[in-house]
C-alpha cells in the first residue's frame, strides 16, 4: 500500500509494527500536501466498540463497574463490549447487555455513532438504548470482575457532571439519551417523562 491517498496524505511507504488477535499497529511514512513528510503510528482495531443504555420504566438505568487494567482505576459504564466485523451492532450490544446484566430488551433503537481518539485509531462505536426489560441471570467473561448498579438516570446523569463516570462511551451515550429526552425525541412518551419531568 505505497503511494495511495489518505485525503491530503500521500502514503509513501507502511510496515506493520504488532499484530494480534485485537488490533495491528502501523508505521506510515507520510507525504503531506504541504510538502512536509511526516511520521504516522496508527492502532486498528479488528473489533469496533458497543454501548447500551438500558431503561427501565421508572427511569432506572444500570451502571457496569470493573477495574480497568490499561488506566489501573475502577470504572463505572454503561454496558459495552466488541463487535466482530460480521456482526450487527445492536446484536453484539444486546448480548453485551445480557451477558453483563443479566438484562434482555425486546426493543432498543441506535442514538449515536462516534470515533474513539480519532488522531491514532480508527475505532468506531454504535451506542443503544434499550427497553422492555426482562431481568435474567449476567453471564460475564472469565477475565470480567464486573459490580452492577442501579439507579435512576438523572443520579447517573450527576455522576458524570461529577466525573465520577469518564469513560467516553458512557458520557456521550448517556448525555445523548438525556439530550434527546430534553427534546421529546426518544421513541417512548414515557420515557422523556421520566428522564425529564
């Protein structure tokens, strides 16, 4: 892949730097059209990021919490896990909901796509909001040491005012079910009641 375009980017030459079942990291060798050359490291993820908002009818939601190795801190999220490249993302949510709550939706609908560190990956996540909730026994991975909570959203919703909840996919994902709710915009009347007032 030398000499190709990457909008004002001529690539003059890669090599893969570390490959494993998760991601490939590359060295670019970069040509602006500037006329400047550059060095470009980049991560690619064979895997993209799900998240999903699960709403009870009272306004409840339900928070996963687990150390997380790579910022050695415990984190609170929402439920969120990978999507192969052949699968459906709502798919791949709706099992990470099951699998880390116990919790199956009969109905959930897309509210947000995003890019995640877009200047070094290409890591993409589809965000959900789920409901008509049926709770279940959780299934998490061996290596997941997860907590669940629940609480109601707008205590949620204080919690990332707080940042007390940093995780990218759970700030936007839940500022945008609460952006949403403001604006009469989600699919059940019932919902902007409860989340709103």
């Amino acid at each position: 892949m030398t000499n190709t375009r990457r909008g004002p980017w001529t690539v003059e030459a890669h090599r893969l730097i570390y490959d494993n079942p998760w991601m490939t990291i590359q060295y670019h060798d970069v040509l602006h059209d500037s006329g400047h050359t550059h060095e470009y490291t980049t991560v690619s993820f064979k895997n993209q990021a799900t998240g999903i908002v699960p709403l009870f009818e009272n306004g409840d939601t339900v928070l996963v919490g687990q150390h997380r190795f790579p910022i050695d801190r415990y984190s609170w999220e929402i439920p969120e896990g990978g999507c192969a490249p052949d699968e459906e993302p709502s798919v791949a949510a709706l099992r990470e909901l099951k699998e880390e709550t116990g919790l199956t939706a009969s109905s959930h609908i897309e509210i947000l796509q995003m890019d995640l560190s877009n200047s070094i990956t290409n890591e993409r996540a589809w965000c959900f909001l789920a409901w008509s909730l049926e709770e279940g026994e959780a299934s998490p991975e061996e290596t997941e040491s997860i907590s669940l909570k629940r609480l109601p959203f707008r205590e949620v919703l204080s919690m990332v005012s707080k940042g007390d909840i940093t995780d990218a996919v759970s700030v936007a994902t839940l500022m945008r079910v609460h952006h949403l709710a403001s604006l009469n915009g989600l699919p059940e009347p019932w919902m902007n009641e409860v989340l709103i007032g």
